[in-house]
C-alpha cells in the first residue's frame, strides 16, 4: 500500500471517529448548572473541548486504522466475502 493512500484512508477514519466521539461528554449550561450567554441555545455545549475531541478521535482513528491495514494484509476479510449477491442466491 503506497503512504499516500495511507495517509488517506486514516483521514478518512480520523474525520469518522472526530464525528463519531464529538457528543461524549459535552454538556449544557443547565446541566452544569452555570449561566448562559445571552443568545446562546439551551442545547448548546457549555463545556466544549476540542482538544480532547480531537485526541480521542486520534485515538480511536489509530486503532481502527490498525485493525483494518491487519486485515488488508493477512487478507482475513475480502470484497468476495462481501459479495451479497452471491449469499442471496442472485
């Protein structure tokens, strides 16, 4: 597998797994019991960290990364063990 495909693929994980553990311990102004911004959203987040989204979803990313190059290597799971149309009989 070339690095720039690497390199893609974990990207395309990373964006998945920042979008994935986002709402993780996020919480509102009323669950934190502080005061909202004037104009603010009931919903919105009072306690918004990005740093720590983005170190899980680092994280995360690595390790589904990792399963997946593992697999593409020991080839455990192929595009013909994919194939629905072959286990539905078509």
């Amino acid at each position: 597998m070339k690095w720039t495909s690497i390199v893609a693929i974990y990207s395309l994980f990373w964006v998945f797994a920042a979008f994935l553990v986002m709402p993780f311990g996020v919480r509102t102004a009323d669950e934190l019991g502080v005061e909202r911004v004037p104009g603010q959203a009931h919903s919105a987040p009072a306690n918004w960290r990005p740093g720590r989204v983005a170190l899980r979803a680092t994280i995360l990313s690595a390790v589904l990364f990792g399963l997946y190059y593992v697999n593409y290597v020991n080839k455990w799971i192929t595009i013909d063990d994919l194939d629905v149309s072959r286990l539905m009989g078509i």
